[in-house]
C-alpha cells in the first residue's frame, strides 16, 4: 500500500528499534529504514517480510519485549482510519498522532469509545485516550502509566492535558505526553514521547544523602560559593535518550545572601553514583560590550498590553548574541494597560 508523506515537526526523543528480517531466504536488517520512520511499514510490505513477534533491541542495547509487528500493524490500521502518525527519524517512535477525534474507537483500538465518552474529567479522559491508542505507542496499562502533570486552556477554549510517564509510582524523566482537546472535548492530538517496555530494579544501592552529598562535592569542585541547600530529591528513571535507569532527581539551591544565586539540577544514578545529568537553572549571560554593533531586535508585546509586532534598535555582540541594549538611549519600563493593575497607564 502505499504510506502518505509525513510532515516535518519538531522531533522527540526516544529509542530506535531494529531486528532482523528474514524474506525469500534473505537475512535483512530494518536498523537502517526505523530511521525513515512510518516509510517502515510500506518497506516491509514491499519485500514481502515476516516480521515475528519477539524482542526488540533500542539504540542503547536494552532489549525490548515490545513487538514491532503489533505496532507496526497498529499505524497502518490507523493511517487507514485517517489518523496521521508521525515517528521519530531515529528511534521509530511516535512523536505525534493526529486526526479528528482520537477517542473514537477503531480498528486500532483497544477500548470502547463509550468509555472515554462517559468520563467527567479532562485528565481522565486524556489518560483513556491514551489506552485507547495503546497499540500505536506500545502501552500496556495507561491507568497505570500516566499520571495528570497540567492543563492548560488556551484562548480558543482548547485544552491541553500534560501526563507524565510514570513507571511502578516512580516518574520517568524523559517520558510524558501531552493530549489536545478541542472544544467540543475531542482529542484531536497527542504530541511527546512514550517510553516502552521499561524493565529496572527499583531497589537503589546507594541512599539519597550519599547522592545528594555526591552533588555537593561537585559543586565545590566547580568553585560554587555559599553553603547549598537541598531543595529537592526524588527517586525517579532517567530515560532522557538513555537506557533506563534508577536515578536521584536532585535540585540544590543557594540564595543571594549566601552568594552567587543558583538553582543546580542534578540526576545521579542510583546504583553507581554516576552523575548522569546536571545543569544550573538560573540563566546567565555575559553583559554586552563595546564589541559589537546596533542592530534591529524584533518583538511583540503580550497579549494585555496591545499583542502588536513591534521592532526597537537594540544591539548585536560579534558573537552573535542580542542584547535588548543601546548605549545612546535610555531603557524605561512601563504598563500600558488601561486598568486592572495598580500601575496601569504608567
């Protein structure tokens, strides 16, 4: 059959699968097409190969029990039932499915319609959609799997449910999906990426001080100044572009009267103490200099103050950086708005 193009979108991130394919006594290798995504499917069909269900390997070795026929047979069903999905260039993963109301039970289904229908609310319904698009993301409860992070309504009375990935009660970072609903409440997208097939030992080997005393030594080792705080600390899976793993979500702090502000951020594994992830969540950037030249820098004003396009004469460093900056002018703040603030048209 032939796979309607793809749109070009942002891309997630996540696994890459690949097994070996056997036609017409041939031994062939998909490790190369998973990388053109949902072309998978019209390529398997065209050489006429028996995929068999088994274990899949993802692009950090972990073997995966998840079978790549059921999925691959749910996209096809779905992109016959007019739903769009797109995966992932590398992993093979769905980054979006889209289509007029994916609730709606179909031959990729794997509930009945009424039961996302009689829900109360939103986050409710977000997770059954979910289950409902089970076999496209390879998920195996979504009662179980995705908890309610956020919503959001946005001018149009869309809304827009946040579920985190969550394995045994423990958050997956780097995992978490987010369903569009439109205003009749009808999800008309899910947008993110699902981690499958998550099999770790939750039992750490070493406890959260021990972690948390391995952040601060690091900190002291990169000159940090002041005494850090532990402000956070949460035993999670790390599975941002990574093998799965159990890991302390870490985040240590230190205020102005201590010194230098920070917000450091850390993931260390919970059974090497391997610092997998860090970074400081205050941002910083150096002041301009003489360096450099004026140079337009474009805008536009929030939505309650006007929402116009606007563009002002600011500055651009020889590295390529703007500043909202003007040695020959002044910067003032000031609320245009006409009421509703204390400060409103000043």
């Amino acid at each position: 059959m032939d796979v309607p193009p793809i749109n070009d979108r942002p891309r997630a991130g996540g696994f890459r699968g690949h097994r070996n394919l056997s036609s017409m006594g041939l031994l062939r290798t998909v490790s190369a097409l998973i990388a053109v995504g949902i072309e998978l499917i019209s390529t398997l069909e065209a050489i006429g190969a028996n995929v068999s269900a088994g274990t899949l390997t993802n692009s950090y070795g972990v073997a995966n029990s998840y079978s790549a026929t059921n999925q691959i047979s749910a996209i096809k069903d779905a992109r016959q039932a007019g739903i769009e999905v797109e995966l992932h260039p590398d992993s093979g993963l769905p980054m979006t499915v889209r289509g007029a109301d994916l609730s709606a039970f179909g031959p990729y289904s794997t509930i009945k319609r009424s039961l996302v229908q009689g829900r109360n609310t939103v986050e409710a319904r977000a997770v059954l959609v979910m289950e409902n698009l089970s076999k496209i993301y390879g998920v195996k409860n979504a009662a179980d799997e995705f908890r309610g992070k956020s919503e959001d309504t946005d001018s149009l009375g869309y809304q827009h449910i946040r579920l985190d990935q969550t394995f045994r009660g423990l958050s997956v970072f780097g995992g978490g999906v987010t369903v569009h609903f439109n205003q009749e409440l009808k999800a008309y997208q899910v947008s993110g990426t699902y981690i499958p097939d998550i099999e770790i030992s939750l039992v750490p080997k070493i406890n959260g001080e021990l972690a948390t005393k391995l952040a601060k030594q690091y900190l002291h080792s990169v000159s940090e100044t002041g005494s850090p705080t532990l402000s956070a600390r949460e035993l999670v899976v790390f599975a941002l572009n990574s093998i799965p793993r159990l890991a302390y979500d870490i985040t240590l702090v230190n205020d102005v009267e201590a010194g230098k502000p920070y917000n450091w951020r850390f993931w260390i594994d919970a059974v090497s103490g391997e610092i997998i992830r860090r970074y400081n969540d205050i941002e910083e950037i150096n002041p301009p200099s003489g360096n450099g030249s004026l140079a337009s820098v474009s805008g536009r004003v929030i939505d309650g103050e006007g929402g116009q396009s606007v563009e002002i004469a600011g500055w651009r460093e020889s590295n390529g950086t703007f500043y909202l900056y003007n040695p020959a002018r002044h910067w003032l703040i000031f609320n245009m708005a006409e009421g509703g603030y204390i400060d409103s048209s000043t």
